[in-house]
C-alpha cells in the first residue's frame, strides 16, 4: 500500500515491525532514500524528562574525540615541547603529519634569538615544481611543510630573511616520507606537455574521489588528506588558505540526495580550527562573500524541491543573514515544473555592485541578482530559451556570433579587466554542453564540452563571446582555472570518463 502525503510517498512493507519511507519525489529524482524504522505497536509508554531521565541508559557505542579535540590536544604537545626549548634553527624539531591526517606535510618548531620571517622551499624534481611559502616572522616558529613527495627523501630548504627579505642564513632538512594508499598510485598521469605550467598544485575535491589530495604540473601527488570526502562535495577552498571539508556522518535528507550539514575548517597540514553547521544542509558551493567574510552557501528550499535556495551565513555567529528562494523569481516563467527544476552549481558576491553570481545548470543560464532587492539584473542565456517567460527584458543581447551553452556547471566573474574599458565585465564560464535535464528541439549537440569567456556590458545589456575552449565532454560537474599573470586558462574536465585507462577526469591547459 502507498499512501501520499504532501508529495511524499510513505511505503510499508510485508514485515509488520519495520517501516520504510522513500523520499523520492519520483522516478527521476536520484535515490532512493529509505529510512528503516523498527516498529512495535504492542506496547505504548509515555516519556516524561525528570532528574532520573537517561540515568539507566547503557550503550556500548565507543566515545570519539572530536577533529578540534585532537588538534587541540596536538598543539598542546607541540607548545610544550616549543616551551621546552633546545630546538634551534640549525637543529629544530621536526614532525612529520603532526595531525595523523595529512602525511605529505610537517612542522619544524624552533625558537630563535630575534624575529625573522621564514621562507619555506620543498624542492621539487624540477625547479618549477619547488613549492614555496614564506611564514610571518616571529621568535617561537611552527613551520609549516606542504608538498612532500612520497616513498621519497624530501629535501627543504629553509631560509630565515632579514627586514628586506634577503636571506641571513639556510638550513636544509631531509625528510622521509611513505608510500601513497593504493587509491592514489595511479591517480594521475601527464599525457602531454609543450612548455612550463602555470599549475602550482592542483587540489582535486568531490565525492567521486578517494580523497583530497594535490598534484603539481609533472603529475606527482604532493599532498592528500585522509578525511573522507563526505556526502558528494568534498571540500571548498577559503582565503586564509583553509578548506571547509565535508564531515562523513552529518546528513540531512532530501527529496534528491542527502545534504552535509556540517563543515570542520582544516589547513593543508591538517589542523581543525572549527566546526560550522547549515541549517538545511549544502550541495556543490560554499564561498565567502569577501575574504575571511560571511559565507554563502547553496541549499534546498525543501518541500519536495532541491538545489535551489541561496544563503547567507553569518561566519561568526551562524545565523543565517539572509536566504533567497529562487522559485520567487522564477515562478512565472513556467521552469518550475519539477523537484530539480534550477541545480544550482556556483554562487559568488560582487561587492561593487552587491550582486550575486548564480547558475542555475538546468536552465542553461547564469543570473545576477541584486542581493538587497532580489532583482534579476541580467541573464546570460540563448535568448530563444527564454521566449515567453516574461523575463525576455533581462537576458543579455549578443553582439557577434555566439556558441550558447547549455547546462553550465561553473561561472565566475573575473578580477582582472580584460580590455581596459571600465563599463564591462568579464565573465567565464565551464560550458558542459549537454541537455538532458532541461531538452531544447535547438540543442547543437556537439560531442565536447567548452570553457568559454564573454564580456558583458551591463549598461547595454549586451554580450560578446570572446574566446571558446574546446575540451572532452565532461557531462556533469567539472570547472575551469584563469590565471592572469601567466595569461593560462584551465579546463577542468571532472567526468570526461576514460574507461580504458580507469582515469575520469581530464585537466587541460590552455595559452589564454
């Protein structure tokens, strides 16, 4: 028997003490989720809290330290050692994954006779492949290590600077480092390369990995953290050089797929600085408004809908500042007709004009949005797709020949001023280029993806595609890398899919 309530199908079955509940919204939503429930109807009993509640409880489920516990009792050992004293910088302390979780790196600890400031080279196999930091100065250091090879003899240079950044006097350490698990062996190969990378080390992150982990240009793993990657997302990166990374066991049901409610921040060493909770549970985003600012965060608006609520999370306190229901803008426009009717993929904050960045991958568009009126500013889409929404008014004219996107997993506005006239904007995107979710008679089905770059004119309510970059097709996820001072541009082909060599993502750099 199914009986439906509010949109939810409740599903009991044969045996009369469990119940199931499927969350499905219908055959098309991913799941299902069931939640099993051991019922005894027997037998009923009030539950009354009193100064003897919870007294008779017994369980044999084991106590855990939490991450931030374990940190904290780390750091304790490492200060009182630091306090100790006898660690100098020709002969500090060093040790290696100081948190047991994250085994390419170390700390060398010492204390010094004055302040200086420290820089830190992990040599790589070629020069380009050094990786480089400078630590703050001070008198008592912890130096952080990051970008040991592994089942290797690392060599690290440690340099302390004077005033002007010269260095006084150097220090090489050998470090010995393990092999990689089994799941990272292979989990990298270069096909080819023609010139010096613009790649430092590229972190991977998402639920289709073992792991988190980093590799540099010559496809050497240099770092990995042992977390799990959680519900699907992994991890974000944030200003300070943190990530928030998924916990494994914190999740929230929906009508699609459960959510992680809850993030610790962790640095690259490892170390947990806190933990942050999201009232409903976060998919594909979390970014900072502005550095080291509140959080924006993409969530579900719930009631049988998925991926498509926006928040603002205060990052000191948690509250949450504001949150926008994307169905209240996009209501009229006859889209709203199924449970993943927008999949929202990437979500980031304009402070000259206190907009947001949304794109909403089903609806084969990116929107800004002004973030204190809730007005749609623009939208960047093929204009026949909006034909008849009433939102014709908002999307961008083209200026020129454009290849329209469809499915769009990541868009960002760029820092940089590309053509020097302070009236535009630049926008950059990875275009999927697949439209199975939302199906359009006028789909160019070309067989690759694209990441693609546009200059956009918000006075005009115009756009110019300025450049196209053909790559494998990449159905879902995936991401695109600018970097400006080297003038690259990298694809981030996350599920290009090679079966034969096991590999299912593809990066390609490109000469912008």
């Amino acid at each position: 028997m199914v009986v439906c309530l509010g949109g939810f199908g409740y599903v009991y079955m044969t045996k009369p003490n469990f119940r199931f509940t499927n969350t499905r919204m219908s055959d098309k939503d991913k799941g299902p989720q069931y939640v099993k429930v051991k019922v005894d109807g027997k037998k009923t009993m009030p539950i009354a809290a009193n100064e003897e509640s919870g007294k008779n409880i017994t369980t044999d489920i084991p106590k855990a330290d939490s991450l931030e516990e374990a940190t904290y009792q780390v750091d304790q050992m490492i200060n009182q050692e630091l306090q100790n004293g006898g660690y100098s910088f020709e002969e500090p302390l060093v040790i290696q994954d100081p948190y047991q979780n994250s085994p390419l790196t170390a700390i060398a600890v010492y204390s010094g006779e004055n302040s200086s400031s420290v820089r830190v080279t992990v040599k790589g196999r070629k020069a380009e492949n050094d990786i480089v930091d400078t630590v703050d100065a001070a008198k008592d250091h912890l130096i952080p290590i990051v970008g040991l090879y592994p089942n290797t003899e690392n060599e690290v240079l440690l340099e302390e600077l004077d005033a002007n950044g010269k260095a006084v006097k150097s220090n090489t350490l050998k470090i010995q480092t393990e092999d990689l698990p089994d799941a990272l062996r292979e989990a990298v190969k270069v096909e080819e390369k023609t010139t010096e990378s613009a790649m430092g080390l590229m972190i991977i992150t998402g639920g289709g990995t073992p792991y988190l982990y980093g590799f540099d240009s010559n496809g050497d793993i240099r770092w990995y953290l042992l977390n799990k990657p959680g519900a699907t997302f992994g991890g974000y990166p944030l200003a300070n050089g943190h990530f928030l990374i998924e916990a494994e066991d914190t999740l929230m049901p929906t009508c699609g797929k459960p959510r992680a409610a809850q993030f610790h921040e962790i640095d690259l060493t490892g170390r947990v600085y806190q933990d942050y909770f999201f009232n409903s549970g976060s998919h594909h985003e979390i970014k900072e408004k502005e550095p080291d600012g509140n959080l924006l965060v993409l969530s579900d608006s719930g009631s049988g809908y998925v991926q498509d609520l926006l928040q603002e999370y205060d990052r000191k306190t948690g509250e949450i500042v504001k949150e926008l229901d994307l169905k209240e803008l996009f209501k009229d426009s006859g889209y709203v007709n199924k449970s993943d009717w927008a999949h929202t993929n990437t979500f980031s904050y304009d402070a000259k004009t206190d907009s947001v960045i949304v794109n909403p991958r089903n609806l084969h568009s990116a929107v800004k949005i002004n973030w204190s009126t809730n007005e749609i500013e623009w939208i960047l889409g093929n204009p026949k797709f909006w034909e008849g929404t009433g939102l014709e008014d908002k999307v961008l004219q083209p200026e020129g020949d454009i290849q329209w996107h469809y499915q769009p997993h990541t868009v960002y506005q760029l820092d940089e001023d590309l053509d020097g006239n302070p009236d535009t904007i630049h926008v950059m995107m990875f275009d999927n280029h697949y439209a199975a979710n939302r199906k359009v008679d006028y789909f160019d089905d070309t067989g690759y993806s694209y990441v693609k770059s546009y200059t956009i004119d918000p006075q005009k309510m115009t756009v110019v595609q300025d450049h196209v970059y053909e790559c494998d097709r990449s159905q879902v996820t995936s991401n695109f890398l600018f970097d400006g001072a080297m003038s690259r541009v990298f694809a981030v082909c996350a599920y290009a899919g090679d079966s034969d060599s096991g590999l299912y993502g593809r990066v390609i750099e490109y000469d912008y």
